[in-house]
C-alpha cells in the first residue's frame, strides 16, 4: 500500500470546526492525504459570529513547524489566516528553507463572511516580492481589490501571474453561474459550476485545502482547482446548516 502523502495546514483554530485549520484537516482526510496542522491565531467564535481572534507570534509557529519538519516530508502547505505580512514572509522564508522545492498555497483571509476584520494593513505589504515565494494564491474579488486598490482586478491578477498562479474566486459574485479564474502566467482559464443559493461557513478553506490536497495526489494545477470546485459544490449541497459535511466520496469521484 503506498503511504499517504503529508500536507501541512498553517490556519487559524476556529472552534466551532466549520473553518480553519479544522475544516482544512477533514478536507485533507476526505482527500486521502495525511494532515498536518499549525495554529496561526485562535478565534473566538461559532459558524454565525467572531467575537476576536488571538494572534499567534511567528516564532511560536516556527516552533510547531520544527518538529514537523523533522519527522516527515512536507511538499505542500496552505497558509490561511495569518496576522501580518511579516509573519507571512518569515513563514515561507523558513519554508522555503526546509524545503526549496515545496509549493505554498495562499488564501488571504482578510474579513469573515460576517463581517468581522481580521486585519487592518495587512493589504499593504509588498505583494510582488512576496508572491515569488507562492505557488498559488486564491483571492476573492474584494480581497485582492484590497491587497492592491490601484490596480483593477483582472489587471492585478495578471501582474501577480507573472510571479505565482492566482485563483479569483467568483462565489462573491452575483452571475448566474459561479465561475472561478485561474490565472497562470497571464494565461486565463476559466472554472464553472452551478450557483447554489445555500451558504456555507468557510468554504474559501475549503477549497483551497482541496487544491493542496488535489496537487500532493499528482493533479496538474487546472485539474487540482477544477476538482476542488467540484469538491466544493458538492460540500454547499451536504446540510442544510451552516456548516457543511466532508466525504471521501464527493472528493473520489473527481481525482
């Protein structure tokens, strides 16, 4: 039997397991990999409310990714929810440095669907500088309008495509058809799936744990973010609730 591929979440602790380094775990699993995971900050929260977040310094996570990193070998990691660019650059710095070939998927978590903001400035750091190190990033149309406000959207992602593939997520959008864009050295594929009206507790976590999940099981890029819109679509549909239900049957049927 061949041994599970390890894939490392760096994510916030969202108690109520419907977001975060939880929700990417179960993702992992129902993907057949084996998840690691790294608190970045705690949330105080359940799946309709954040009351705060309690960040968690850089050198601390250093600390949980030590020994990590001394027991297996680690090719794929998402970063979620981060507290700043600084502790942003330092983690893919000592990534890197473990590891020069891993590739870093990025989701910039900036405000909760309930509205509560997580960061103040966080758009300000230097982007380009920083998405040489990425693999991917996997913004929605308002987080990259503010990680770059003078540029427009679709001009942003192809300058950032020069450097890293960027994914526009299209679920904040109001079109028929829920269409998401990857952008890969300013070459544009476009990713649809049928629009369901039901709303889902963080499904952005989702979907970019599934693509991690989907490129450490041998998936080109296109393929890992068609799989995982396919694998999210399938997850909105679950429950009823708020938060939904992850199955190694809905992730199968398109790996």
């Amino acid at each position: 039997m061949q041994a599970k591929k390890h894939v490392l979440s760096i994510a916030g602790l969202d108690p109520s397991a419907g977001a975060g380094i939880l929700s990417d775990i179960k993702t992992f699993e129902a993907h057949k990999v084996f998840g690691l995971g790294v608190c970045s900050c705690i949330t105080f929260q359940n799946e309709l409310k954040i009351n705060g977040v309690s960040w968690i310094s850089a050198e601390e996570i250093i600390k949980q990714l030590e020994p990590l990193f001394a027991q297996y070998l680690i090719d794929y990691v998402k970063i979620g929810l981060i507290q700043n660019g600084s502790t942003l650059e330092n983690l893919t710095n000592y990534l890197l440095k473990k590891n020069p070939k891993i590739k870093i998927m990025w989701d910039p978590i900036l405000q909760a669907s309930s509205g509560f903001i997580f960061h103040d400035g966080f758009e300000r750091i230097f982007l380009y500088e920083l998405s040489q190190k990425l693999f991917l990033i996997t913004p929605n149309t308002q987080e990259i309008t503010r990680l770059m406000p003078d540029e427009s959207t679709a001009g942003a992602c192809e300058k950032l495509s020069k450097y890293c593939s960027v994914l526009l997520k299209g679920g904040h959008t109001t079109e028929e058809d829920c269409t998401d864009q990857l952008y890969t050295k300013g070459i544009i594929t476009n990713i649809k799936s049928k629009r369901l009206q039901s709303e889902k507790h963080g499904t952005g976590c989702v979907l970019s744990s599934s693509i991690t999940a989907n490129l450490a099981n041998g998936l080109t890029l296109e393929d890992a973010c068609t799989s995982a819109k396919q694998y999210v679509f399938k997850f909105l549909e679950s429950d009823p609730g708020l938060v939904g239900q992850h199955s190694y049957e809905n992730a199968k049927i398109y790996s």
